[in-house]
C-alpha cells in the first residue's frame, strides 16, 4: 500500500470546515511522512487481493491441535454488530448499559455452570491474560493466609504460557514430567508440593488429547499442602456434559472463548480468557463486577480484596456478545453434543491414521489426538515437511511440534463443526503423503508447491531484521 | 443440532469404526463421580430467530450513540468509519483464520500486520512497533515492564496521576507482585499536565522511567521537552500513553520529542466503542530495544525464490519458545482489530487523517469557547488540548435528569475518579457530535 497511490489522493471524504484549530502552531506536525494516498476502490482491491492469501475456516480444514479451529457461525457475527451493542460508550452512565450488563451476567452465569465454578469474570482479554489474572487471585489468597509461597508446579505438556504467566506473577516454575502414559502422575506431583508451593497448573486434557484420570487424587496432594490448582481450560471444548473443572478439585480456570464458543480468531485475536473460581477467590476477583440490584444491574468496585484491574473497562465486549449468542444458541443439550461430537471426530481420525503415522501415545484421546514423525524419519522425512505438503492438498497443517514432550510432534484437532466426508478427504492427503515420504521424499521437503509463496528464509528475518516498509533508497 | 453436521448413520459409521457402538463410551474411561454430575443446567437451545430476537432485546436496552449525544471519550472514542473497514474484516479469510504460524498460507494477515507497524511508526514517529497487544492499559503495564528489563537496577516507575485512572490501575496490577518495582504517583500541575517540578526533584538515578499521558486523561497536551531533558539527566526512559491516537494525525508525534516507548489504545482508529473493547494497544519504541519488546512482529524475508514474502519474526522473545524467560507471556495481538484499523488509516490515508483530525480539535475548541462564555462553565485546566476537555459544572449531579430527559450524555464525572475534582466533567466533542448538538449542550447547561 506505501508503492503505490498518488500525492493528494485519499478514500475518506469530509467537507471542509472553515476556522482555526485553536491549537497553537509549535504543538502541531507536518504531515505524516510515509502515510498512504490511495482511493476506497484502490485499498479494498489490496486488502482483497492480501485477503485472497490467506487459509480460513470457511476455506479450508483446520485441524491445528489444541486452537480448536470450528465454524465461526454468522449470527453471532450479525448480532455483535448491532448498534445497541457496538456503539455503546463503557463510560456512559449505568442505566445506558443495562442491557449490555444483562449479557455480562447472563454470559458470566452460564460459564459458570458449564465449568462447575461459582463465580466468573470476564476482563481478561485472552487465555494467557487470564492465566495471569488468575495466578493473581492465588497469589493475593495465599498473602492473605500470611504467604503468597514462592513455586508454580507446571507439567512439560504445558501450553508456554502457563511458565511466562507465572514468572509475571513473581512465582518461579517448577517444572514436572508427565509418566509413559502422557499423563502427569499424583505421585510425581506429590514430590515436588511443599509449602512453598503456591499452585499446580494443569491442562485437562492436557495438550497430548489424554484426560488426566488422576486429577482429583492430583488435587488432594495440592490442596493438602496448602496449595491450589489452576486448570488451563484450553481444551475445554473436550469436557462440555461430560465432566465440569469444578467437580476435579479445580480452584481456578480460564476459558478460551475463540475456542469453545466459536468466536472467530481473527488472524491472532481478539479473544476472551474469562476466570473461573470457586467460592475461596471470589472475593479477590477483578473489579468492577456486576451485580444485581433491584431491578436492574449495577458495577461495583468496593471489594477490599480485589486483585485490581487486568483490562481496561469491560474487557472485549464483543466477543463476549459472540459467545452468548453461542451459548443460547446452542442451549445445554447443544454444548453437550458439540463435546460429543468433537470427541468423535478425534477418536475417528485418530483411528483411520494410526496404521499411517505412529501415535505419540497409547491411551484413548478426547477431543485431539498427537502422531509423530518417526516412521517417516526413516526416509529423513519431518514433521515440517508433512505439514507443508498438507498446504499443498488444500489443509492447513495441524498443529506441529508441540507439546515438546513428544518428538515430531503432529497434534490434529478436527473440532465438531467438520463433517464425516472432510475428514475422510483429510485422511486421505494424509495417507497419500505417508505413502509419498516413501516414494518422493523430496516432493515433501521443498513443499509447498502450490502456494502463493513457497518457503520462507525465517532465519534472515531473524538476523536482518526489517520490520517496516521504508522507501527504496538509491 | 445447528453445528454438529452429523446425521445417525454418520455417527454410527464413524462409531463403527472406531469399534465402539454407543457415543458416550468415547469418554467412559472418565470417572464416573465425574460423568454422572456433568448435566448443564442451561436452558435449551433456540433458533437462530429466536437467537436474534433475544440479542436485539438486550441490545435494546443499551443507550447507543445513534439515539444519543454522547460527549464521552475518556479512552474510547465515537469515529466515523468507513464502510470499507468492516468490509474488509468480515471476510473469512481475515476473520477466520488463524495466527500466521504457517507463513505460506498467511500472507494476508502477515502484511497486514507489516503495513501496520509501518503506520503506527509514521504515526508516532518511532522507530519500530510491534503488531498489536490486548488494549491501551495493558500496552502501558507492558511499556513498564520492558523499561525493567531494560534499566536493571533502577527499580522507581514515575506515573502520572493524569495518566488514566484505569491504565494507572492495570499498571498497579501487573507490577504488584514483581518486588523490584515501585511506583511513585506524579501530581498534575493547574496546566493539568505532569508536574514538572516534582519531577524534577525526585527523578535521579533510581528512576526507571517515566509514564504519561499524550494527550493526558483530561485531554492535555504534555510538554515533553523538559520531560525528556529531566530523563536524559537521571538515565530514566520516557514512555509516553497516547488513547486518542487520531491526534497524532496533527500533533508533534511522541517520536520526534524524544520518547523512548510509545504506547496505545488504538481503537479510535476505525475500531467501533463496542463498550471499550476489543480494540487494541499499540506499542513502538527506539530500534535499540527491539529485541526487549512483548508481542509480536512481522518481518520482511524471501521465500525459496527470492520472492519477497513475511513471517512472525524475533519469535525467541516470545512465551512458547522461551517459556518462563520471555519477555511477556501475551500470544495475542488483536489482529483482526490491528486489521480493521489498517484499512482506516490506508482508506483515510495523509490527508484524510489530518482532515478529521482537524475537524475534531476545531469543533472541540468551539465547543468549548461557547460552554464557557454562554453557560458559563469554568474552566478547569490551562493546557492546550486536542478534542477533549475539563470544565466545571456547579451542581452537576442535579442537572443529570435534565440532560437525560434530552437524551445527552455531556461528558465524564471526573469526582469518581478524582475527589479533588468534584463538579467537573470531562468533555469530548469529535466529529460525529454535529454542531447542533453542540449547541443544545450548551443550552441545557445554560437553563440552569
């Protein structure tokens, strides 16, 4: 957009008016060097043109594990962009938002219930903001017994953020490895917990597709140290009707709304990482919170013993409307098919390629299943290179090498919204490059081959790096 | 059910398959205690009309700013914009997809993001900015901490007491658990500035950086000269918090007096109120700090056939590759939001900012002149400001019914966020507050 448009040209029309600024000449700039000059037509054919590089859910499968990639349905869409939703002030006076605060509670009830927790709130922007906000409330409970401790306990299946989020919160991690099952072990738990440590964060399932059997047992060890344990509720989208956080011995979670309810990721966001807590955090949750009162619903701040702000105002209003609509639109025997079926979807495709690519583990997965690279490594075949030749076949690759406990890593999430016959296409691309890493191997390590661009020198951006468009100088 | 698109021989194929013949024995290897009380008790589910109708009720509810004039900003902001935006963000392949991890078939969003960081650093003069983090406040707590990992051994954090009340909050939460930061609140002067006095006295070698508004929460205009000298003395870093960043459209940028980091909320630029979120915050700083930023970066590189192309580049900062030694634990960066106001700075481009820019600072000055000289409003502060501004009202929690009964909002209570302000409101005027408005604000005051 900066190569191309012409001095003087824009695609914003706004009359002149006439009369001074009224701000004083020295504060104000000269133009802004650099800034496009381009018609409306000009930038909509570029952002369509950008647009048209792009992978998306409504264009291709997405089975990348544990971001759980389902449809973005429309109406949630429609509704968000209703005025009375999107062109609200968060600092207009309470009885312009009723409606809006409606939502919040209602939305903030109805996750409460899916999770088995008492209360929830809705600030934190994201998963990993909601990590920290909630490593916050542990911390701000065990300094109000007399010691905010000093340990995380976080297994090597861990999502990264689960070790960033507790450094910021002034916590050192202690890392433990999961057993041969792929799941982490009470006793391997029970080694580490003393009273220096504040917590336990654990991902159910964890990020291998594998319940964690043990968690209740893994729970008591915590608790009777003292401590507490924080499910990472990535995978939430596994456990709808079928088991709730709350009944595990879970204190505190976070939900990933852009993954359990359906609300589009957007290239990287906005998201929504509401908080979980039983009735022992409640008091230490994020203000303002909203309460009923009379008839009507009111902000309140006074709690001595909130942990503060996270987010400004409300948090992303607008993906919390998106995942209300979901919710009522699917209604409790909805959310309990779409776990249902999600499961089914994995234990298919899980099923259909185990003959094709090794499985990471033995045990039954729930909503995503991990393979790894090793039968294909004898014809020095990667991960890498599978996943860039699925782009070949029309899928985005799930996703690879992660969790780092399992070499090669290839973990495929299908989510419910994909029908029996993509999965069988996907199956079949995957069979065909099993089957082409034995007979081309370098058909996969060049791949892709039909993209817009093929592979590119990350290790250059890396050392070079330009990270803005500047003019070409002579 | 509406997403779930299988049907009983599907299930039962599928099931088959697998050598199970019931659905619920996918996960009966799970506890029992656990699977026997996991019912939700929600009610069922609706229609999608019923959906609509239910949503367009609540919506309902709300007092938006097309049946209302509202004379609210305070760090969210009421812009026209263009139809393109939203054009340009519903189509699925931005809206849907997901964080460019596989370059090859994320080109879109990756220089989108590109051309992002490139506008931002013209629009703040800097150097270098990443491509988004989760909103304005947090973008400040990040400035914060990448002035600690920066300034090793300097541990006082000056905020300005002008600095918003809700960033200065996020700020107290985020440092309150790192013992090495302390934050010492800055008064604001009768310009309603920072206090450069007090500055100047307790700024010294402990200083680790200096935060403030630009504009300010009360609409000021800092003087950053003597800010910036004041750090160049004691070795502090100056980190300036714009809200209202279509000033910058018009005003000297933060990058050409001297700011170290320059951080913001974005969402004025082409991003709905949408009740404060999501938007997005913008964070630039000097090049020699790049490698001490948070959030993400998109980079320029060439494929396999020098074909020019980008990536997520400087990835080793970040949490899943550096994990519990990253320099942020954020993995988001709002792209679709960062998306949407790219297209409102390329559809609006040079002169387009600068118009509506303009039209906001005229018809705020105008706006004000006319509540003070015909309502008699007094003023409060001195300073210069850009669309927003702080006047007194005598008795301004009685006149509230009045303005209702005329469906106006005229402006921020400040007394709940500042006892020492009672009576005074915080008033913004933009382009979408027609003169008309202005003048019935005026008169509503005036009846008193």
């Amino acid at each position: 957009m900066f190569e191309s448009g012409s001095p003087g040209r824009t695609g914003f029309f706004w009359p002149e008016e006439a009369g001074p600024t009224g701000l004083p000449q020295e504060l104000l700039r000269d133009e802004i060097p650099g800034f496009p000059e381009l018609g409306e037509l000009e930038v909509l054919r570029h952002f369509t043109r950008l647009s048209h590089l792009n992978f998306g859910i409504e264009s291709q499968f997405y089975p990348l594990g544990s971001c759980t990639m389902k449809y973005n349905p429309k109406v949630n869409e429609a509704v968000a962009r209703l005025p009375g939703f999107s062109l609200i002030h968060p600092l207009a006076p309470p009885a312009l938002l009723q409606g809006a605060f409606e939502l919040l509670f209602g939305l903030e009830t109805a996750l409460a219930e899916i999770a088995g927790m008492d209360a929830v709130t809705l600030q934190p922007a994201a998963g990993a903001q909601g990590e920290l906000a909630g490593l916050m409330l542990v911390r701000a409970y065990l300094s109000e017994k007399g010691n905010p401790r000093r340990k995380i306990i976080v297994p090597d299946t861990a999502h990264g953020t689960n070790p960033a989020s507790s450094t910021l919160c002034g916590y050192d991690v202690v890392q433990i490895r999961s057993n041969d099952q792929g799941m982490v072990a009470p006793s391997a738990v029970a080694k580490v917990m003393d009273e220096s440590v504040a917590a336990l964060m654990l991902t159910n399932p964890n990020t291998l597709g594998i319940f964690e059997k043990n968690i209740n047992a893994i729970a008591d060890v915590v608790h009777s140290k003292g401590g507490l344990v924080y499910l990472d509720g990535a995978n939430m989208n596994a456990l709808m009707g079928i088991a709730k956080p709350g009944h595990m011995g879970v204190d505190v979670l976070h939900i990933n709304l852009h993954k359990t309810c359906s609300t589009p990721h957007g290239g990287g966001g906005p998201g929504a990482g509401p908080v979980g807590v039983k009735n022992l955090l409640r008091d230490y949750l994020p203000v303002p919170r909203i309460m009923k009162s009379g008839n009507g619903y009111e902000l309140r701040e006074d709690f001595s013993k909130a942990i503060g702000r996270v987010r400004s105002f409300f948090g992303n209003f607008g993906v919390l409307v998106r995942a209300y609509a979901y919710i009522i639109s699917l209604g409790s025997d909805g959310l309990a098919e779409t776990s249902r079926m999600a499961l089914l979807n994995a234990n298919y495709i899980r099923r259909k390629l185990e003959s094709v690519f090794q499985i990471a583990y033995p045990e039954r997965c729930m909503h995503e299943c991990v393979f790894t690279d090793r039968l294909q490594q004898k014809r020095h075949v990667s991960t890498l290179d599978i996943a860039k030749r699925l782009l070949d076949y029309g899928f985005h690759p799930p996703t690879i090498y992660f969790p780092l406990v399992v070499s090669g890593a290839l973990m495929i999430e299908p989510t419910e919204t994909e029908s029996r016959e993509t999965l069988d296409a996907f199956i079949d691309a995957m069979t065909s490059i099993a089957r082409e890493a034995e007979e081309n191997p370098d058909l996969l390590k060049t791949a892709p081959h039909s993209t817009p661009v093929r592979r590119l020198d990350e290790a250059r951006a890396a050392r070079k790096p330009v990270l803005r468009w500047e003019p070409k100088r002579d | 059910m509406r997403y779930t698109p299988h049907t009983p021989s599907d299930k039962a194929e599928m099931l088959r398959e697998i050598g199970l013949s019931e659905v619920e024995q996918l996960f009966d290897h799970l506890p029992a205690a656990l699977r026997d009380k996991a019912q939700i008790a929600l009610p069922p589910g609706l229609s999608e009309t019923a959906v609509k109708r239910r949503m367009a009720a609540l919506a309902a509810k709300n007092g938006t700013a097309e049946d209302w004039s509202l004379f609210l900003g305070g760090g969210i902001y009421h812009h026209a914009i263009p139809s393109a935006v939203d054009a340009v963000i519903s189509r699925s392949e931005f809206a849907t997809s997901y964080t460019p991890y596989q370059p090859e078939v994320s080109q879109g969003t990756l220089q989108a993001m590109f051309e992002f960081q490139t506008l931002i650093c013209q629009l703040t003069g800097m150097e270098v900015a990443n491509a988004g983090l989760y909103d304005g406040a947090s973008a400040a707590a990040e400035a914060v901490l990448m002035a600690r990992r920066l300034q090793e051994g300097k541990h006082r954090v000056f905020v300005s007491r002008a600095l918003h009340p809700q960033y200065r909050q996020v700020i107290a939460t985020y440092v309150k658990n790192l013992v090495d930061v302390e934050l010492v609140e800055v008064p604001f002067t009768g310009r309603g500035g920072i206090d450069p006095e007090f500055l100047a006295r307790q700024v010294d070698e402990r200083a680790m950086c200096v935060v403030l508004g630009y504009p300010n929460f009360f609409g000021v205009i800092e003087d950053l000269a003597p800010i910036r000298a004041l750090c160049d003395r004691s070795g502090a870093l100056l980190a300036t918090v714009t809200t209202e960043p279509l000033s910058l459209a018009l005003l000297k940028p933060p990058g050409e007096s001297g700011a170290d980091i320059a951080v913001g909320e974005g969402q004025s630029l082409g991003v709905p109120m949408a009740l404060g979120g999501p938007g997005f915050g913008f964070f630039a700083c000097q090049k020699r700090f790049v490698r001490s930023m948070p959030g993400r970066l998109a980079g320029q590189t060439v494929d396999s056939e020098e074909r020019r192309g980008f990536v997520l580049t400087l990835a080793t900062r970040e949490q899943h590759i550096r994990r519990e030694k990253a320099t942020s634990n954020i993995c988001t960066s709002q792209t679709l939001c960062v998306l949407a106001s790219t297209v409102f700075m390329a559809m609006l481009g040079k002169s387009g900012m600068r118009r509506m820019a303009e039209v906001n600072a005229r018809r705020a000055h105008r706006a004000r002149e006319r509540l003070v000289k015909e309502a008699g409003l007094a003023p409060v502060f001195s300073g210069p400001f850009f669309n927003e501004f702080v006047l007194k009202a005598k008795g301004l929690s009685r006149l509230q019914e009045r303005f209702a009964a005329k469906k106006i909002v005229p402006g921020i209570p400040l007394a709940e966020f500042y006892p020492e302000l009672q009576d005074c409101l915080l008033i913004c005027v933009t382009e979408m507050n027609e003169e008309e408005e202005i003048e019935q604000l005026a008169r509503t005051f005036g009846e008193g």
